[in-house]
C-alpha cells in the first residue's frame, strides 16, 4: 500500500512572468514530468508531477514524492487557462496553482497546506525515465467489454469495466479491489496498469472480472476522502452483488483479488458472507498498520540511505503519534496531545516557529483522518481467523511496503487458526510491491521498470483459480 503522505496539501502562487506565446502551445509544451525540491522543517522532499494530455486535450495530473513512497496519487482536476496551471486533489486537500514560464520551462509558486506557505520552484525534467510497458493489452481484445455502473451504499455509483469471454456463460468471476488512495479501475500507478493487465490475462484463460473506479475518482461518485477500509469493503461487497444477478456470472464462483490494501479488505468480506467463493492476497497485510507504517519507514528509509539516527528518531515519535490516536477518539484532544510531544521533540528553534506549527497541523488532519484511524488500530488477524473459502496469499520477496517476513507468517496463523482446508501462502522471490521483478524494491524504482506484472505470478493466479 502507498506510503500515507504527510506532507499534502499544496498551492502555487501566481508570478507574472510577461508571456505572450502561442496559447495552443501550451498544453503540448506542459505534458511530461516536473521537479522540484521542497525544503520544510530542515528536510528536502523531491516532488514529481507527471502531467498529461488526452486525445480529447484535457490534462491531467499526478504527485510523487520520492521520500515518502508516494507514488502516483492522482489529482482530481487538472487544467490549463493561459499560463496559469491549477491542480487539484481533494483526498489530501492539495491544491497546486502557477504561472508556466514557457521560455525557460519552469514554473514558479508555493506550496501551500492551511495557511502554511513554502515557495516552489518546479522545471520541466528530461532525465525522468519514460518506459515502455510491453504487457499493457491494446484494443481490439478479444473478448467482451461491458461498461457498467455498480450501486454501492449511500447512493455511491461506481463506474466499471466488466470483461468476459466472448461466447459461453456461466463464468467464473472476480472482484478487483484497490490498494490505499484513490485509484483507477486500472489501479494506475507510475505510468503502469497492473489491474489492466491481469484482468487482460484472465479474461484470456476464461475468467469474468470485474474491476472499477474507487469513490470519488475519475467516473465513481462519492467523496473517498471520507472514506475508510470499511466503506471499500461495501463497495467491493456491491460488486459482488452486481455480479450474481448478471446473466453470464455464474453465482456461486465469484471471488476477489485484492491488492495491498485490498488484501485486507478481501478477508474482511470473505468472513462475514458465504458469497466468496476464494480470495487471493497480493501483497496483503497480516499486521496491523502501526506495525506495517514502522516497517515500510525503516525499509524505504535504508533503501534510500537515508540517515540511521534520525530514523530511528522519526519511528519512535510515530510510534508514540500512533498511540493518541489509537486511544483518543475525539480528534480535536488527539490533536493537542500529539502536538504537545510533537513540539517537545523539537529543537528551541523551531518550538515557536510558525511554518512548523502549521506543517505539523496538516499530519495532525492525516492521522485523525477516518481511513488513518482504522488502518492503525485495524488487525487483519480478526477476519483471517474466520476466512473458510480458498485463499491465495502472495507477497513479494522485495516489498517493502507490506514486507513478506514479518506479514505472510502472521497471514498464514491465522488462516491455521481458522481451520481453512485450502490455503497456499507463498514469498515470490525478487518481486516488490508491485510484483515487478525488481533491484531493491524501493518506491522510487516502480516507474523505470518496463515489467507491469511478473508473467510467473500471472501464470499462478489463472492456473489456482481455474483448478478450484
């Protein structure tokens, strides 16, 4: 699962910079990658913005920061009026505005949460890597594509994609369920489209799937940033529903595939309805999410080199973080108590300083968030423990997300524990997070890699469900 970013909320100021090209220019000139250094509270963050344009040309837009394993977290509104570029993405309250310098490639403004404000300089970048992505499925497939709508709770309508093959019925189907932050019916991230392209391979092999668009992104209704592992787990419910009153699923061999996130969320399901016919992990946690934030910020710290003391330093406050709200339930008390010890791990000079008070103010907003508070205190264990149907468990060797070492022995207690007669929990050697065939497993290497999904773990997953 994506590393939960802290530092989120942002806005570019406009500068004038005296332009006068040729509009019609401006949005082929402003698709590609922009970077740009955020210096904050004695720490650099290097921000990422991959901006794109469509047949239509329409823009849009997605953040990655290299520190925090943020990986593609994708704006909400992207557009282009003049020069003046504006940004938006409302699950982490960022709103991104500036002033495109169309002479020397750069744009110029501030980064900005609440009332904080950090100046930004973001330029045009050639030396992001752009790959190719051989497995990625292109039209016409052979097979059937229906665009539907599935009715979740609270009148949330989530836009999908279902695919089946083109002659017979009776199929056996599968739910796709998301990792965390608000994906595509494609789980779209870096430039890769792992949902895509295993729905591609199963439908192939004969096997209906179902994947769709989480609340509140791109055609899905809803507002995801109010949204918990809980409200996921009814919209992947909802899915399942769809699918045993349509025609061609047969009603009784419908299962779900879950990635990251979405590994805990198929068990969630699976132990409180009959309907789950299997479930597989892939990259699903078996500790609760205090454990599973230390371990992803000790792993992706030491891939990056990042300095020992003060690791250790950040993981104890966050440890300490996680604990109030864990305990405390009103928000606005949570809030004074971690920004009590907050300020007492700071050096005097920094203990009055406004900048700060306001950036910690924001991780305050993250932490006491509702999806934050159920993660944190939410133990897979619990639904593990009653999961009867088939299960699939697969995590990478090189995660460092949801790292294989301490989570597949905890997934695979449980489901002894549960008296499941039909399990296989595997480590798959030298693949990441992503299931991609990897050096280090780090975040930052997700994007220059040309495999979406390793074929082997593909090849698995059709040839397990197929067998049952």
């Amino acid at each position: 699962m994506k590393k939960i970013l802290l530092i989120v909320a942002c806005f570019i100021s406009v500068y004038s910079f005296g332009q006068n090209k040729d509009k019609k220019n401006y949005k082929e000139k402003i698709s590609g990658f922009w970077q740009g250094v955020l210096s904050t509270s004695g720490k650099s963050y290097h921000v990422t913005f991959n901006i794109q344009k469509d047949e239509k040309d329409s823009l849009s837009g997605k953040l990655n920061v290299k520190e925090q394993g943020v990986v593609d977290l994708p704006m909400d509104k992207t557009w282009l009026k003049d020069s003046l570029l504006t940004m938006v993405c409302k699950v982490a309250n960022i709103r991104y505005e500036g002033v495109f310098n169309f002479d020397s490639m750069k744009i110029k403004g501030v980064w900005k949460q609440h009332s904080a404000k950090i100046d930004l300089v973001l330029a045009h970048s050639d030396t992001v890597k752009v790959v190719n992505h051989p497995q990625e499925p292109k039209r016409p497939f052979p097979y059937t594509e229906e665009e539907v709508t599935v009715e979740s709770t609270n009148g949330v309508k989530l836009a999908g994609t279902l695919t089946y093959p083109s002659t017979g019925d009776n199929f056996t189907a599968v739910v796709m369920v998301t990792g965390s932050g608000p994906q595509n019916r494609d789980e779209e991230i870096m430039g890769h489209k792992p949902f895509l392209v295993i729905s591609d391979y199963l439908t192939r092999n004969g096997v209906a799937v179902l994947r769709c668009d989480d609340r509140g992104t791109n055609a899905s209704t809803g507002d995801y940033a109010k949204a918990s592992s809980v409200d996921n787990a009814d919209d992947a419910l909802a899915c399942i529903e769809f699918l045993k009153k349509h025609a061609k699923i047969n009603p009784k061999k419908i299962g779900i595939i879950g990635h990251s996130e979405g590994g805990l969320i198929a068990p969630m399901i699976a132990a409180k309805t009959k309907d789950v016919a299997f479930i597989i992990m892939l990259a699903g946690p078996g500790l609760s999410g205090d454990k599973i934030l230390d371990l992803q910020r000790e792993l992706i710290s030491r891939a990056e080199k990042e300095n020992e003391d003060s690791l250790k330093m950040d993981i104890a406050l966050a440890d300490k973080m996680f604990a109030i709200v864990k305990k405390e339930k009103d928000d606005k008390k949570a809030g004074e108590q971690m920004r009590k010890i907050y300020k007492e791990s700071l050096p005097d000079s920094l203990k009055n300083d406004i900048k700060t008070s306001l950036q910690f103010s924001q991780q305050i907003a993250t932490l006491t968030s509702s999806w934050m508070r159920f993660f944190l205190s939410y133990d897979p264990q619990k639904s593990l423990k009653k999961v009867k149907c088939p299960v699939l468990a697969l995590n990478g060797e090189k995660d460092l997300q949801v790292p294989p070492k301490e989570n597949i022995p905890a997934i695979e207690a449980a489901l002894k524990k549960a008296g499941n007669k039909d399990y296989t929990v595997k480590e798959m050697p030298g693949l990441n997070h992503l299931f991609q065939h990897c050096t280090t497993g780090s975040p930052s290497e997700y994007a220059n890699i040309e495999e979406t999904f390793s074929p082997e773990v593909l090849d698995m997953i059709a040839k397990w469900i197929l067998k049952r």
